[in-house]
C-alpha cells in the first residue's frame, strides 16, 4: 500500500475532507464557549444573587441587633443597673430572636450586671454561676472599641461564650452625656450557616465571611474554622482586605492557594451606623460551574469526530476506487506516450462521465500526436531533400557546450571537403579562410557571438585543390529562452562568379575613366588633358584626381586643359576648373585652358567666374604652341618657376 502524502490526489481529498469539517469543529468550539459563557454568566448572576440575599440578612441582622439594643439601653432598670428587672426582661430575648447567641449590660467599668444567660431566684440569689465571660468584659476588644467610639458599633467576629459570634454594642448615656452602661449582643455563625443551607445554592458552593480585621470564618458547609485559619482563597481574601473589592459588589475569577480556580460573588456587608464594615463573598469551583457546558462541548467534538473518521475512512476507499484507479491508468498512459509509444490507448468505465471523457480525449491527443509526427518526418524529409539540393551551404554552429552543429551536404561541393572532415576534424575549416580575410573574418564572427546581431561576410575560402572560392555568408544569432545565445544559423552562398563579374566591370571602369579623362604627355614638364562631352561633378572629381596624379608622376610643371569638346558649362563644372586650378598649382605647375569658345566666354563672364590666375587659349593647337614655345623659358626661369612669357 502506498504511504499517504499530502501531494497525492488521495491527500488531497483527505485535506479537503479536513478543511470541510474544520469550520463545523469551530462552530461546536464556539457553541461549546458559548455555552461556557451562558453558563458563567448564569452562575455569576446566582453567585451574585446569593451573595446579595445573605449579605441583606446579614445586614438585617445588624439592623435588628441596633434597634434590640436601642430599645434595652433606653430601659430605666438597664440605665440604673436594675439587675432583677433586667434579668427578667434579657431571660425572654434569646426565644424571641434565634440568631442571637446571647445580650448582656455591663457597667462603664466593664463590669456585666445583667446577661440573657444568667438567671436570678426570687430573693435575689442566684441559682448557678454565670460564665466566667459574663463577669467582666472589659478586656474584650470590642467593649474597649465600643469605649473608643462611643457609639453602635458591629466589630468582628470573636469567641465569646465558646462560640464564634458577631458582636455588636451600643453605649447608652444619662442626660449630661455621661456613660451610663453598654447593652452588647452577638450573632450566631451557625445560626447563619442554617439560613445559608435553605438557599438553592450550586452544588460546591462555600460561603465566607471577612471581618474588618480581615479574618476569615466560614459559613457554609461548615463553620468550623477557627478564626484566621489559612483558606483556598487567599488572593480574593487580600484584594478584599485591601479594599480593592470591598466598596462595591462583583464578581471575579481567581486561582486559589489549592491550585483551584473559582468564580467568587462578594458583597460588602454596610449599614450607616456601623463604622466597620464586613464582607460576604461567595465561591464556586469552575470545574463544577462549567460542568454541563464542558460535558456537551466533549459530546459534540466526540461525536463531529466520529463523522470526520467515517467521511475520511469513505474519502479513502471511494477516492482508491472512483478516482485513483481511472487516475493511475491515465498516468500509466502518459508515460507510455512520452516514451514514444503514440499507439496507446486508454479504457476508462463510462460510469464517471468526466473520467470517460479524459480517457478520450487522451486517446484523440494520441492520435493527434501520431498524425503530427508522421507529417514531421514526412516534412523533414522534403526538408531534407531540398537542403541538399539547394546551392546554398546551410549550416548551424552551437554556442553552447551541450549544442551540435551542422553543415549541408553541399559543402563537399563547394569546397571538396566532406562534412565529416569539416566537423570532426579540428582546423580544418580555419585553414580553409583565406589569409587576407582570416583576421577580419574571426574578427566580425566573435563580435557576432558577443552581440548577438546579424551578420553578412563576403571573403574567400580555398578549396581542398587549392582554388579560391568566394563565398557570402548571411548569418543570424538564436536565443534560448533565457535570452542567451544559443545557435548561430546561417548560408554559404558561391559567389565566386559575381566576383570576378566586379572585378571585368571595375576594370573596363577604370578604362572608360581613363577614356574619359585621358592624360597625354607631351614633353617632361607638359601634359595635356582633352575633354569631350558632357561634364558633371563625378567626370569632374575624376579630371581633379587624374591631373594631381600625372603631375606628380611626371613631375609636370604646365597642364594644358581642352575644353574644346565641352559643349555646356555651367557654374559647377566652371568651379570645379578653378578648384582643379589651384590643387594644380599647389602642386608648382601652372593650368593652361584651351579651346574657349565665345559662347563658353560668355557663360563664364555671365557666372561671374574668375580667370584671372589661368592661363586660356581660344584653340587648343595656340595653346600648344604657346606652351612648347615657351618651354626654355621654363627651364630657364628664375626658381625654376614659369616665365613672364606665361602672363598674358
């Protein structure tokens, strides 16, 4: 079986299947916080509610305890420490007000001259011992505190009595504001823990409350901490203690000293005579808060499992079976065409249509493929044929080290060398290349493969006898697609014929040049030029070059120049005398013009040309005559410059 991979196509439904399931795995996460936070947000509310129910029967407690002590210290027998009368009255307190654990009067000094737990027999005596805490109390802190302040006070919870009690004392004073006794009376933690157990509170519950000294008592479950013993929920405890939470009611979630995370409800506990306030606060473990959230998040993702493992188990098998196999035959197919085989075919079920119908058009593609290829041979065999036949050399030469080249069979013809020789054998084409054209032909070729342009030669080639052929090369660079060159792609054509063509027709130009502006000479220092016909800047140019170069060449000192023959002169042609001239006459000979008719007078009087350093004849027999019989004079001049015969 082969290992899964994310690249197969069998990977890919798997992913898609994943990818597909992915976003209803979100949703049941987000219904599953969601639920989380409906019911965070219920228990908060029931937290809250709670903490607030029992920190208003607390405070009702605090209430009724001001109003129960207001109404004993404004008794005259509590204010005149009237033992017997108080005694009968405190005797009936403790069955009308449950919560209260005990209510006692004591003298300024300290001293308890009447409790609800003492009882006194008719003469006066009393029938058993009072406990020790109701003889005097002066030591406790919160008859010292109510001394302080002179005035209803709730302190915290104390033992007092063997029980943990919430004491709360008044002072009542005579008319001049003198201290005439203290009435004190305390509630019950456990009568609290009962009226805590008849609330509906959620299972795990605990119920706490935090003194004004900050120590700590349980209520529910069980009071039955001492005080100030360690609890789980310290860090709640000092925020409260600290009074970060104690002005206001809330809710919070912290990490316990258990490792434990609560959601604790706190409500402060005040009434507006009661200088110190306390807290109640609430705490829920999360774990038990969450539980039926966290119970139908589990289901869900179990179940969204389930499917997922089905759909893929199904994705695999059904993808082996629908797709893979029409897949893998179509591939096995494609291997075999790339291999050379165009006769394969591929048989697809036609129970996928899709499928069915790649298989065909891989099957026309086939055919398509095995037609191409027979027409290609077919054309590269024309192609062939016509390349050999042709009289132009075709030849490729590589740029590249993994490139071939190539030359047509026509080269033999050409150059009596076979390709073999010319390919295989290294030089030989370099010693092919004419001596005079190998340095400029190597010199245009590397430029070519440098650049990349166009090229168009024309040198020779010697054959293997000897021989020199012209050839025209035409030649252009190919790219690969990267854009660097590649192949150099080119024709050799015989030009060997046109050459010597040029070379008849340059010759017989040069002879019509020389016929067209001959040159004679007629003595060592003379030279006589006859022009006839027509005169244009070329024909003049040519008369220019032809008469510096025979004064040079023979050392001329006079020129005779006949225009006899030159029917029309215009200004141009009349300039290009005057320039030859002087070119002449730079060189030390001196122009004689002969043969000026009237009319060729009067056009160069017309043109306004100047004459004045030429020396003219109207004939060109005067001229000679006139130059041959001055030539002593020549020889004999001053400077070896003309004569005065000369100016005319």
């Amino acid at each position: 079986m082969n290992r899964l991979s994310l690249s197969g196509l069998r990977g890919q439904m798997i992913l898609l299947i994943l990818l597909v399931m992915a976003p209803s795995l979100g949703l049941t996460f987000y219904t599953g916080m969601e639920q989380r936070w409906q019911a965070e947000k219920a228990i908060r509310q029931d937290a809250l509610r709670m903490t607030q129910i029992i920190a208003l029967q607390q405070e009702q407690l605090t209430v009724r305890s001001h109003q129960i002590l207001g109404a004993l210290a404004g008794i005259p027998a509590v204010q005149l420490h009237d033992t017997d009368i108080c005694l009968q009255l405190f005797a009936e307190l403790p069955g009308r007000y449950p919560f209260h654990a005990f209510f006692l009067a004591a003298k300024p000094d300290g001293e308890v001259f009447c409790s609800s737990s003492r009882t006194t027999s008719g003469d006066g005596d009393d029938d058993d011992e009072p406990p020790p805490e109701l003889v005097h109390i002066a030591e406790y802190p919160w008859f010292q505190q109510i001394m302080a302040t002179r005035t209803f006070t709730t302190t915290g919870v104390h033992s007092f009595l063997g029980q943990q009690l919430l004491v709360s004392a008044l002072p009542t004073f005579d008319p001049s504001g003198d201290l005439q006794a203290v009435v004190a009376t305390g509630v019950d933690l456990w009568e609290l823990n009962e009226f805590v157990a008849n609330l509906d509170l959620t299972e795990g519950a605990t119920v706490t409350l935090i003194d004004a000294d900050g120590q700590t008592f349980p209520i529910y479950p069980q009071p039955s901490l001492p005080p100030g013993a360690t609890l789980p929920d310290e860090p709640l405890i000092a925020q409260i203690v600290a009074g970060e939470t104690g002005s206001r009611e809330g809710t919070t979630t912290l990490r316990g000293t258990d490792g434990i995370i609560r959601l604790y409800a706190y409500q402060p506990v005040t009434y507006q005579r009661t200088r110190q306030p306390f807290s109640i606060y609430v705490g829920i473990p999360v774990g038990i808060a969450f539980q039926d959230a966290n119970m139908t998040l589990i289901r869900n993702v179990a179940l969204l499992g389930l499917l997922t493992a089905l759909a893929l188990v199904a994705a695999s098998v059904g993808s082996n079976l629908v797709v893979l196999r029409p897949i893998n035959a179509l591939v096995e197919a494609t291997y075999q065409l790339a291999a050379g085989n165009r006769r394969i075919k591929v048989v697809s079920p036609r129970s996928v249509r899709e499928f069915h119908a790649l298989a065909e058009s891989f099957n026309a593609m086939a055919a398509t493929l095995l037609q191409q290829e027979t027409n290609l041979r077919e054309a590269e065999t024309r192609y062939r044929s016509l390349v050999e036949q042709s009289p132009v050399v075709i030849y490729t030469t590589a740029l590249t080290a993994n490139g071939s080249s190539y030359l047509s069979p026509r080269i033999e013809t050409l150059l009596g060398y076979t390709v073999e020789e010319l390919l295989g054998v290294p030089g030989t084409w370099m010693s092919c290349l004419h001596s005079d054209d190998r340095q400029r032909v190597l010199h245009d070729v590397a430029a070519q493969h440098e650049h990349g342009h166009a090229l168009s030669l024309e040198y020779r080639l010697l054959k293997r006898d000897g021989q020199v052929v012209w050839v025209r090369d035409e030649s252009r660079v190919l790219f690969d697609a990267d854009g660097r060159p590649q192949t150099v792609q080119g024709t050799l054509l015989d030009v060997t014929e046109r050459k010597e063509a040029e070379a008849i027709i340059a010759g017989q130009a040069e002879s019509l040049r020389e016929l067209s502006t001959p040159l004679l000479h007629l003595s060592n220092s003379v030279l006589l030029m006859p022009l006839v016909g027509a005169m244009d800047s070329q024909r003049a140019q040519q008369m220019m070059i032809a008469l510096l170069e025979g004064v040079e060449h023979y050392h001329a000192r006079v020129v005779i120049l006949d225009i006899t023959g030159v029917m029309v002169i215009d200004s141009q042609i009349a300039s290009a005398f005057i320039q030859t001239a002087q070119a002449v006459h730079l060189l030390g000979a001196k122009v004689v013009l002969t043969g000026i008719r009237p009319e060729v007078a009067q056009s160069l009087v017309n043109l306004g040309i100047d004459l004045q350093t030429v020396v003219t004849y109207s004939t060109l027999q005067s001229g000679i005559e006139g130059v041959l019989g001055q030539h002593h004079r020549v020889a004999l001049a001053p400077n070896g410059g003309p004569g005065p015969g000369w100016k005319r």
